[in-house]
C-alpha cells in the first residue's frame, strides 16, 4: 500500500445465504430496527417529582429492549425476503 492511496480489490458477490441462516440475521436485524424506532416514538421517561431518574432510564433501556423483541416475533417486515431466504 503506497502512502496516501489505498487499493480496493473488487468485491465477489457470495452464494445464497442458508434459509436458517436468513432467518436468523433478518430476525435480528427486525429487532434492532424497531428497538431503534422505539427509541424514538415509544413511551418517553417521565420528567418532573414523578420521573424516576437514572433508575427509570436504564429500566428503560431494558424495557424498549423486550418490546422490540415482541413486536419482531409478531410482525413480519419481510427482510428474510431480500437478504435471500424464504420470507
């Protein structure tokens, strides 16, 4: 590698991703997707004599966690599809 260049070797497209295989990445990726959108439009902390402080933000953190988890087992946002597994 010369200074200042760097060289990028082309990129080789992979096989089919394994339908087990598939269903686990699009699983994950479906969770992570809506814990990050609950971040953002689910329950908020409570602020004021009522907000429960540090102890409520990280119960939070938990509870946007398992909500994601359950919304992902029940919807299907069809990302097996088009990560190359059966939808």
């Amino acid at each position: 590698m010369q200074k200042g260049k760097m060289i990028i070797s082309s990129i080789t497209p992979g096989g089919p991703v394994p339908k087990r295989n598939a269903q686990e990445i699009s699983d994950g990726l479906e969770k992570a997707f809506l814990g990050e959108m609950l971040k953002y439009a689910g329950p908020q902390p409570m602020q004021g004599a009522f907000g429960g402080g540090i102890g409520e933000e990280q119960f939070s953190s938990m509870m946007t966690e398992t909500y994601a988890d359950a919304l992902a087992k029940r919807l299907d946002l069809g990302l097996a599809g088009r990560i190359g597994g059966a939808a």
